[in-house]
C-alpha cells in the first residue's frame, strides 16, 4: 500500500497562507488607520485649534 507522494502541496499551501496573512493585516490596517486613528488625530487638532484661537482672541481684548 503505497502512498503517493505530496508534491506541490506545501508549497500551495504556504503561498496562500501568506498572501492570506497579509492581504487581511493590509485591509484591517488601513481600517485601523483611516477608520480610527486619523478622524482621532483630527478631531484632536481641531480641538487645539479652536482653543488656540480661543486663547488667542481672549488675549488681544
């Protein structure tokens, strides 16, 4: 009873598993990125903004 032999298949196999592993952590990145962090940062320095210029009217009455 002989087995045949695997050829091929591991190879296959890694391929997929790579191109898998980093089509999905470039897609969950950019949703991270654009989808989180940068309306965050934004809304962070509109913040700043606002309460510079706040500050800055504040000290020229």
């Amino acid at each position: 009873m002989a087995v045949k032999p695997i050829t091929g298949m591991l190879r296959r196999t890694l391929i997929t598993d790579l191109a898998l592993g980093l089509g999905i952590g470039f897609v969950m990145g950019n949703a991270f990125w654009y989808g989180y962090h940068m309306p965050r940062t934004n809304a962070r320095d509109n913040y700043y903004i606002k309460l510079e210029a706040e500050r800055a009217a504040k000290a020229q009455e």
